[in-house]
C-alpha cells in the first residue's frame, strides 16, 4: 500500500478527526440555539437567548465523553480501541437525539428559559427562534458517530506502544522504567545485581 493510502488509517489522524468533531459537538453548546421573544407586558427583558448547554444539556456531557473517549485511544490496545469505538458510537449517537429533539420542538428547549423569564413554561405570545447551532450540533454528532467507525475500522492495524507492551518491557533484560524495576524485584531479581 502508498503512503497515501496509509495516511488515513495513521493512529494521529483518526485521533485528531474524532476530537475534531468531539470539540464542534462541544462548542455548539457555547452558543445560542434559541432566540426567545416573550411578550412585553409580561417581563422587562422580552428577548431571551438560550445557549446549547441549557436547551440540550445532555449534548454537552455527550461531546464531552466523546473528546475523553477519542484521547484515550491514542493509547489503548486493540480490545480497548474497540470499547472506545462503542462509546464514540453512543456518544454521536446521543448528540443527535438531543439535537434532533430541539429541533423538532425549539419551544420544549426553551421552556427552562421561559419559566426562569416569567414564571410559568409556557403562554400565549411567545415566539421561539431557532438558530443553526443545533443543525452543527447534530451534523458534528454525526462526524463522531463516523469517527467511531473510522476508529473500528483504521485501529486494527494500529501496533501496541513499546511502551504498554509487557513483551517489549523485558525483550533486552533491562527494565524500561521505575514500574518494570519494581516487578523485577516483586519476583525476586535483584535489580543491583548482573
């Protein structure tokens, strides 16, 4: 195979595109998925803008189990890769039920924000605007769910770290690090002694 033709299957590629679409999950919470237009007489602030994090929280804790689950896989074995691809899996498939709910129903998104405005969740002349946000929202919850495969599919050929592999710790007879001399000494070696 071309070097080309290797670069996406690269341990580094996949792990940055998987973050990549972790951190757009992510950062479309930061902004405001509904602008909410309340009536006059019933507030002093008759517009309410109602972030990501407040209308779909659970996008935020979805991106967020996303972004730790693609960083693990930079160092994970073969079994782990493919829990991780399973959580990637769930986690894009989470942040796009819940932006998929917001935009089927904005008013059901905003209802937390009315109720804070004016103390009822709901009332007659209301008026809930949606913004793009939810629609990157569930585009980039379907890069993570893609990502988990691509994680699937490009982690099989991905070599174990020298550094993981018990195999490769004792291969010359000397210890790696601290951890390896302390197991040498467990089993009865003297690590002083040739």
């Amino acid at each position: 195979m071309s070097t080309a033709a290797k670069a996406w299957q690269r341990k580094g590629t996949v792990v940055l595109g998987a973050v990549a679409a972790a951190v757009l999950a992510f950062a479309t919470t930061t902004r405001t998925w509904l602008d909410v237009t309340l009536p006059e007489a019933a507030v002093q602030t008759p517009q309410v803008a109602v972030p990501g994090s407040d209308a779909a929280t659970s996008v935020t804790a979805f991106a967020l189990v996303a972004l730790a689950a693609a960083l693990a896989a930079s160092i994970a074995g073969r079994i782990a890769r493919a829990v991780i691809a399973v959580v990637l899996l769930l986690a894009g498939a989470g942040v796009i039920v819940a932006s998929w709910v917001i935009i089927r129903d904005p008013a059901q998104g905003a209802a937390g924000a009315i109720g804070e405005a004016t103390g009822v969740s709901g009332g007659a002349g209301i008026e809930v605007h949606m913004t793009v946000m939810p629609w990157l929202a569930l585009a980039a919850g379907v890069l993570i769910l893609l990502s988990a495969v691509w994680l699937a599919v490009a982690g099989r050929g991905w070599k174990a770290s020298r550094r993981y592999s018990t195999a490769a710790a004792h291969t010359d007879g000397e210890p790696i690090d601290d951890i390896d001399s302390w197991d040498r000494l467990s089993r009865g070696e003297d690590p002083t002694g040739r």
